[in-house]
C-alpha cells in the first residue's frame, strides 16, 4: 500500500512538473509584440498581464492618451485634457514592469512646453511620442505647420520614433509634405494609416516614403469588426500588400483599455485572438463576434515573425 502511494506521489509529482513547465514553455515562448495599447488606469494592468499571457505576448507598448479619447468625447471636445496624467502612469508602469510596457508619451503640440515634455519623457525612458493631430476631431494645426516641424525636429535630434495617426484622405498632402521634410524620423501611421478601405493610397505612400510605418490596429470595437470586415473583403489585395510592405508592418491593437464593464478579460482575450486570426489563419471563427466567419490573411511563418516581433525590434534599435 504504501508503496502504491508512493508511486502514485512520483506520478502526481511529474505531472506537477510537465504542467509548469509547459506553463513556462508558453511564457518563454511569448513572442508577439503588440506595439500600440492605450490604458485608463494602473487598475487594468493585472487584467492587460493575464491577457498577455495568454495570447502569447511578451510586450505591450502602451501610448499616452487624453481623457477625452477614453471617454469618448474627442468629437465634440478635442483636447488634451489629463495627459499628463496619463504619461505619468505609462512611466510608472514601465518602471514597475521591466521589459513588458515601453511607451510613447502623449504630448499636446499646442502646450508651450511641448518640446522640453520631449526632453524629459525621452530621458525618462520613451521611445517616442504619439500626437493626435492627425484625425479629424484633433486636427487644428496642419501636420506640416512650423510649430508640428519644431517638434519632429526635436524628436528626431532625441533618436525617438513618431506614432501619429493620420486620416490621409483629408490631409494627405501636409501629411506627404512633413515626411518629406522629415526623411530620417521614424514615423509609425497607424490604425493602416486610416486607409484600409484605400489600399491604393496607403500603397503609394508605403512606395514612397521608406520612413513610413504602419501598424494593424483599428481602435475601438466598432473600427475593429469593420477593419476584419474589409480584410475579409479585400483578401488578396491584403496578402499582396502585406508581402510587399512585410518589413514596415507592426502588429497592433489600440483597444483602449478601460474599466467599463464590458471591457473585462474574456472581451480582451476574444479580441486579441481576432486580432492575431485575421493574420495568421484562413477562414476562422470570430472569438469577439459569435456567429461571425471572417477569412484571415494566413500569412507565411517568415512574414508574421517580422510583424509580430522583428520589425519593433529592428526599429527600435536603430
């Protein structure tokens, strides 16, 4: 007898081991990085950590956000209200986490202070900036205004990359016109540069800019499910693209993370699995939308690599 329970102890004891470290295996193996997250609060990061975890991400680049974007208000108040506060909970938390959280300080290109808030955010450990000035709602100086210019100056003289959303069918000339002034600056345009539904143009403007990043995400819930949607819809216009452009793509979500009720871990989870199914595999099962079937892009194993992790890596090297 007791050596049935000794045998079923050892049993007990290797299956302990081989669960851990499978466990382990997952972690280690981590490999995505989704470079472009906002959050509300110090509140989420346990909700944003268990999520990582389980949809394979080691890192999550989190960007400076006002309050009038997390409520949103942004279209009938587009200022920059509380994003100071908001810089400082993604520096606390990127000092609090090694490794997992790098961020963009949000910065007001109205503030007189613009550019030493620069100065100190880079010195504090940012990698770059993001301005909101490129939507609608926030656009009340053109990209390529000599206020807009001092800035990019400033942080490509501090070796930071710009992360600027830009709704090029509006402003697409300023927007060509400071990348042109600003061939050396990092610039990541994101949400596909508000051009998911114009391939074509987001393709001249990849074609021609070789400063030019883009990332996938779309935002909001609502811009997530169309954005699936049109990759869907355009699939093979989306796979030819992403195999020409595959070294100046990022793996992104913008999801907004907050503490409304239905913004909990299961809608997390559901959406970033969505969010990496649309690259990875064929036709799927929406996990954010029951019922719904969209064709995912299936790219090869080399092209989601670089998505994924390599390009951020590369970039954020240089």
């Amino acid at each position: 007898m007791n050596k049935k329970k000794h045998v079923l102890a050892v049993y007990l004891c290797v299956a302990v081991a081989l669960l851990v470290g499978g466990l382990f295996y997952l972690r280690e193996a981590s490999t995505i990085i989704n470079t472009h997250e906002s959050i509300e609060n110090a509140e989420q990061i346990d909700k944003l950590q268990k999520v990582m975890f389980w949809s394979g991400m080691s890192r999550v680049v989190l960007a400076g956000i006002p309050y009038e974007m997390l409520h949103f208000t942004a279209e009938n108040d587009p200022t920059y209200t509380k994003l100071d506060e908001n810089n400082e909970l993604l520096k606390t938390t990127f000092e609090n986490y090694p490794g997992q959280f790098p961020y963009f300080c949000g910065i007001d290109p109205h503030d007189f202070s613009a550019l030493e808030k620069i100065e100190t955010c880079m010195k504090e450990g940012a990698i770059g900036i993001k301005i909101y000035d490129g939507y609608k709602a926030y656009h009340t100086l053109a990209l390529d205004n000599a206020d807009m210019l001092k800035i990019f100056a400033k942080l490509q003289e501090l070796g930071g990359i710009l992360l600027m959303p830009v709704s090029t069918e509006n402003f697409r000339i300023e927007f060509e016109n400071m990348l042109k002034l600003n061939p050396d600056l990092p610039i990541i345009c994101s949400h596909y540069c508000l051009s998911s539904k114009s391939l074509d143009r987001l393709t001249e403007l990849m074609g021609t800019y070789p400063n030019l990043y883009i990332d996938t995400s779309f935002g909001f819930i609502d811009y997530a499910i169309a954005g699936f949607q049109t990759i869907t819809e355009n699939h093979d216009q989306f796979l030819a693209f992403f195999t020409d452009y595959q070294d100046r793509i990022l793996f992104a979500t913008d999801n907004v993370i907050t503490g409304f009720e239905s913004k909990d871990r299961d809608w997390l989870t559901a959406l970033y699995s969505d969010y990496i199914s649309i690259l990875t595999e064929g036709e799927f099962e929406s996990k954010s939308q029951d019922g719904t079937i969209y064709k995912g892009l299936g790219l090869s194993s080399s092209i989601q690599h670089k998505v994924f992790s390599e390009n951020w890596n590369k970039l954020t090297e240089k």
